[in-house]
C-alpha cells in the first residue's frame, strides 16, 4: 500500500511541475532586437566519411534550391580523399574539406576542424548551414531558412521530415520522435520566444557566432542539446521553421535505434551536468527566462511520473505474489490496477502521436497504412527509451557509433 501511495504521489508531482513549468516558461522575451538583409554570403557544411551511397541526392536537392547556391561554398568533410564521397562530391562542384585529426571521431569534431581552417584562410559567411550526408532538401529550404535569417534570429532549424518512413515501423516510430519535437515542442517555443530544441541537422548559425567562436565548440556526444543549451546560457534567439522542410534517413533496425537512442540519452545527461548549475546562477530577470525554466526542468517530470507508476505498478505485483491466489479478489483487483495504468498510458501514448499525424498531415512523408501502424505501436516505441535510459546510466564508456545510411530517393 504505501509503494502505490507513494506511486500516486509522485504522479501527481510530476503533473505539478510540468503544467507549472508550462505556465512560467511563458515568461520569456527574447525575439529578435533587429532585422538582416537578403542571405547572399552562406556555406553549407557537410560531414559525409563513408557517405557515397547519399550524398548526390542531397547535392541534386541543394543545386536544385530556388535560392542560387553557389557550389564552391558547399563544404563535404570526409577523412580520406580514396572516400568515394569525394569523387562524387567533386562532381558537383562542391568543396572537399579532409580530416586530420581521425582520433576524434564525433561530428562535433568534424565540424570544428572545418570551421578552424576556413577561419585560417579568414573566409567568413554570414551564415551557415550544417546538414547530414542522408539529408534531402525541399527546392524551397534555403529560401524558407532566409526568412528566419532576415527577421534576425542567430539560429534556425527546420521540419525534420521522413525520408523512409515507409521502410519500417522502426523508420516510421523514429521519425515521429522528432515530428513531436517540432510541431509539438518547437512550434510552441517559438511563439513564446524560447529557444529551441536543435536536433543535429537542417540549421544554420549566424556568421557573427562562429567568426566570435573560431571553431565550432560543442563536442559531445550530442552536440545539437550541447548547442541548444549554449544558446539559452547566452541569450542567443532560435526559431523553428515548419516551412522549410528537408528529409532524413531513419534507422530501419530496432538495433540500430536503440544504440542511437542510449547514445542521445547519455549526451543529454552529460550535456545536462555541465549547464544546468551555471543556469541557476543566471539572472532572474534574463530575458530568456522561460527558457531557463523550461530547460532546468527538463525530463524531470516524465522521469518522476515515470518512476511513480511503476511503484504502483510494483505494489500490485508484490500483493499478488503474497496473496498466491489467483482466484482471490484481491488478486483480480491488482491485476486490474496493472492493466489500467498499462492501457491509459498506452492510450495516451497512441492519442498524442495521432494528433501529431493528422496536425502534420500535409507534410508528413508516411502512408496512410504507415500512420496507422505508427500510432498503435508508437506507445511500444516510446515504452523503450526506459531500458535506453538504463542502458545509458549503468555503461560508463558509450561512443559515437556511425550509422550506415543507403536509402535512395525516390518520391
């Protein structure tokens, strides 16, 4: 009795701290100060090691921009010139960038050693932009990313859409992680002037921030979260771009997500120890206050309901082990708690990514057949960023392991 007390309890306060943190996260202002003019002087950086069976589709798709994009100012870093990404690359126009430094093995890393030496060669831009060798563009991307670039915001990430969401129910499930980050989280930030979350790929960073840094400081195991928290820390403005839209390769393997997964989970927590006790610190009136709230509270919510439902969970197990009859009310009792709190987390589960599909249903790149497989096994899906969680608290060393990318285009 007291395991489910305590289990209700801290459902309870999970639910306390998350509409209280909904409520104060409204709180910030933190738009834009001034207004830029046409984009004319960007790059686009590309970290594709090992990407040849990828990468023409993307650079068919950015010389196929609306925006004039002059190839020479299109970046692919590679970490050796026998890649076949090179040859391929080269036969676009696009410039080769060959690491030196292969001991370090993070994109974070690449793009560092990049930046460092346009900065040796004193070539700036006023903006860049980072994508992923499996990425596809939409013929409008860039011309979408100029608008947030001309309202003066330092960072913009647009709709992260599926480039395969059809191959797998794991492809499908994994791409609608990030439509909720988006039209659901980011969506929301935006009109409140908070800052986004950044999810790796599809963005681009103001000139004058990396001409300040010299590099491209954030190295960790998920350097996107690292930067999304530098821009909070520094009152820097970002902005979620649901027009500009580009596509990315999910993983097919459940294997395959699950290490992907363990990876993001270990980097935000890591990420998290580094800048959250500096975000206490910060003034109170900041005016990026909302965000601060926003990111101090984190995933402390889900955690804690979490937690508390599989206490109550717990509890009912441990009566129906000491009662040792199954056909004892008691026992079906207990059996009906487990089943109840199973089905309206499974039911929850299932509502929110429906309504995520049919609010992005003009967009989103599944079939109708694929949609509804998604929103009956997407709870399941969700269920297993607990043992992605587990994983990652209990292994001390988890790398950057490089995800094989072959999905073609075709649409």
């Amino acid at each position: 009795m007291i395991l489910e007390t305590i289990g209700i309890f801290l459902i309870i306060i999970g639910l306390l701290i998350l509409f209280t943190t909904a409520f104060l996260s409204r709180l910030n202002n933190n738009f834009p100060k001034k207004t830029r003019k046409e984009l004319t002087n960007f790059c686009i950086l590309i970290p594709a090691r090992d990407e040849s069976k990828v990468i023409e589709d993307l650079l068919i798709s950015i010389k196929n921009q609306t925006k004039k994009v002059h190839m020479e100012d299109v970046y692919i870093i590679v970490e050796s010139k026998e890649d076949p990404t090179v040859k391929i690359a080269q036969n676009y126009g696009a410039t080769i960038f060959i690491r030196k430094r292969l001991d370090l093995k993070r994109k974070g890393y690449a793009l560092d050693e990049c930046i460092k030496e346009l900065e040796e060669k004193k070539k700036y831009y006023d903006a860049y932009f980072i994508f992923d060798a499996d990425n596809i563009l939409d013929k409008n991307f860039l011309a979408e990313m100029e608008k947030s670039y001309q309202q003066g915001y330092d960072i913009a990430t647009g709709y992260r859409n599926l480039k395969n969401g059809n191959d797998s129910i794991i492809s499908a499930c994994s791409g609608i992680t990030f439509a909720f980050l988006n039209s659901n989280g980011n969506e929301t930030k935006s009109k409140q002037s908070r800052n986004v979350t950044l999810s790796g790929t599809g963005l681009y960073i103001n000139g004058d921030l990396i001409k300040k840094w010299k590099s491209f400081p954030f190295h960790s195991l998920t350097e996107d979260y690292e930067l999304t928290l530098y821009s909070i820390e520094h009152n820097l403005t970002s902005v979620y771009n649901k027009n500009a839209i580009f596509y990315d390769e999910q993983p097919i393997k459940y294997k395959n997500t699950i290490n992907q997964r363990t990876r993001w989970i270990k980097g935000y927590f890591s990420t998290r120890k580094e800048y959250i006790p500096r975000f206490h610190k910060l003034s109170k009136n900041n005016p990026n206050i909302g965000s601060l709230i926003n990111e101090i509270s984190g995933m402390k919510p889900y955690i804690i309901m979490i937690i508390g439902a599989l206490l109550y969970i717990l509890n009912q197990v441990i009566t129906i082990c000491k009662v040792h009859d199954l056909a004892d009310p008691l026992t079906k009792l207990c059996f009906t708690k487990i089943i109840l709190i199973i089905m309206l987390a499974y039911i929850l589960f299932a509502f929110m990514t429906a309504y995520i599909i049919l609010k992005d249903k003009d967009k989103i790149n599944m079939s109708y057949y694929m949609q509804i497989k998604a929103i009956l096994f997407s709870p399941l899906f969700f269920a297993t960023y607990v043992p992605c969680a587990l994983k990652a608290f209990f292994k001390k060393d988890i790398k950057w392991e490089k995800v094989e990318h072959t999905r073609k285009w075709k649409q």
